[in-house]
C-alpha cells in the first residue's frame, strides 16, 4: 500500500488513496462472504478474510492503470512498474490465496474494482499524460 499509494496520491490525492484503499478492501471482504457461503466445498475449512492484501491489490491496480510505463528502482535497479505488479499477482495467486476459492475470488474481486475506478475516475488523456510523462 505505501509504495502504491504513494505513486496514486499524485494523481488523485492522499485522501483518496485512503478511501479507494478502504472501499476495495470492503468490496473484497463482501465477495469473499458471498463466496464462502454460495461455495462452501470450495472454500476451505479454516480459511480466513485477510482485507489488508486486496485493497493494497486494488489500489496498485489502480496505480499500475494510470503509470503503466513507470519505471521503480528496488535495490538501485530500475524496474518496469508492470513487472513488479506481475510478481505481485503472481505472489497473491499462488502463494497467499490459502487455497481456496473465496479468496482467489477476492483477489479477482479487488483487482476488478481497482480497474473500474481507474476507468470512472480518469480519463483517456490522463492515462496517456501518466504514462508517456514518467519514462
């Protein structure tokens, strides 16, 4: 959330970072309730609602929309930002969904509604701007 956030809040302000973030994560946590009570067999026995990962999910969807040609340094090196997003979408299908089809529906479901905002909220030429004015 804070290396995303921090990206967004240049674009749609700190204030609303923090409302997207929180917003996505109750989207995500109602999907995940739908889920686990329509597909009980899928769902696990002992899984759990973790909020804190799908709304971070969301919010640097959101943030990967807007500057998708951005470059990141981590450790000194320069990284395409769409390559840390994709390591991060890969870290939360395979390593963090508990297995279970509530929370990979969960994930679907906060990087769903981080493309819808990023489709209401901005505009063509703010995509355009964000991604040719970071390289």
């Amino acid at each position: 959330m804070w290396f995303s956030g921090h990206l967004l809040k240049e674009y749609i302000g700190e204030r609303r970072v923090v409302v997207l973030y929180f917003v996505i994560a109750a989207v995500a946590a109602l999907m995940f309730l739908f889920a686990h009570i329509v597909f009980p067999v899928y769902s696990g026995h002992h899984t759990f609602m973790e909020g804190a990962l799908p709304g971070a999910l969301g919010v640097f969807t959101v943030t990967m929309t807007v500057q998708w040609r951005s470059l990141v340094r981590i450790s000194g090196i320069p990284l395409p930002l769409r390559a840390v997003y994709a390591v991060v979408l890969l870290m939360a299908f395979t390593i963090l969904n508990q297995h279970s089809l509530a929370s990979v529906l969960m994930y679907v479901c906060a990087i769903w509604a981080g493309l819808q905002y990023a489709s209401m909220k901005l505009s063509k030429k703010e995509f355009v701007e964000a991604g040719t004015e970071q390289e």
